[in-house]
C-alpha cells in the first residue's frame, strides 16, 4: 500500500553500499526514522517515529537533507524489527519503503485536496444528504396501519370474551 508521508528527519542520512545475496549487485541504502506530527494546530501531541528505508537513487536524493529537515515522500508499508538497545529487545512496527521523494513538497496538500472532494462527493451521495434543514422526522401511521391495529385489537378482545 503506497502513502503519502510528511515528517521531519530524525538523523542525518548515511549512504551504505551493500551487495545483493543473489546477485552479487552492489546497491545503496540508507536506513532513517522520520518524526510524524498526527495532532491538530494547537495541540500538544509528540511526533511519532515512523522508520524509512531509501535504496539507489531515493537513497541519493535522501542523503541530500539533513537532521530536522521536512521531507515528503511516497513510501510503501512494511513491517520492520526495532530493537531497542537501553533493554537489549524488540517489536514490530510499521516502516515505509520510500518510491519517491516530492523535492516540491505539493503532493501532500494535493492528496489532501483529493480526499476531502472524495468525501464531500460521497456524502452528497447518501440518502441523508438533502436533510441539512430538516430539525426533525416524526412518524405517522397511514389510516391503514390505524386500522389494522385497531382491528387486531377488537378481534383479540372478542376472542377472550
């Protein structure tokens, strides 16, 4: 699943040349953790660490910010192992896989801007969409309905009789 990210880097990318097992290919990696804000404007809501790994060319275009620096990105989700070196353990977590690096930073806002006209789109769909006047909804039994009841009354009350 691809998300659109938007996070301040938490360390300063460091570029690593490994070899593939398979093929004996050299590529780069830079591993990071880029600090997410999910409160809204005046809230006091602490960042959450969201890892990210980078190869080759995103790894290059990530080794060009620095620690603090805003980056938005696309990535996709994956499951990563932190290991927490204070208590020598460790958990799983959501990490992203960064496909590309938006320099210009319009990706977001214009995801965003998708989103809410998607929404205002379905909800003008729903059966409850032309009922932003309307206080309140009473129910009325037609005459038929009255009736019925009524004569299911008068015929129970003949048969106790």
């Amino acid at each position: 699943m691809l998300n659109v990210i938007k996070g301040r880097l938490g360390r300063d990318p460091e570029l690593t040349k490994r070899v593939s097992r398979n093929s004996q290919e050299e590529f780069l990696v830079t591993n990071n953790v880029v600090y997410v804000w999910t409160g809204e404007k005046g809230e006091n809501v602490s960042d959450v660490p969201v890892p990210i790994t980078a190869f080759n060319e995103q790894a290059k275009e990530l080794s060009k910010y620095g620690k603090g620096d805003l980056i938005e990105f696309i990535g996709m989700a994956r499951s990563v192992e932190v290991k927490d070196r204070r208590n020598d353990s460790s958990h799983i977590a959501m990490g992203y896989t960064v496909q590309y690096i938006d320099h210009s930073q319009n990706i977001y806002n214009e995801f965003n801007t998708v989103l809410k006209d998607h929404m205002a789109a379905e909800r003008d769909k729903s059966p409850f969409a032309d009922m932003d006047g309307v206080k309140e909804i009473t129910y009325r039994p037609d005459n038929r309905m009255r009736n019925n009841s009524q004569n299911r009354e008068r015929r129970y009350m003949e048969e106790e009789k």
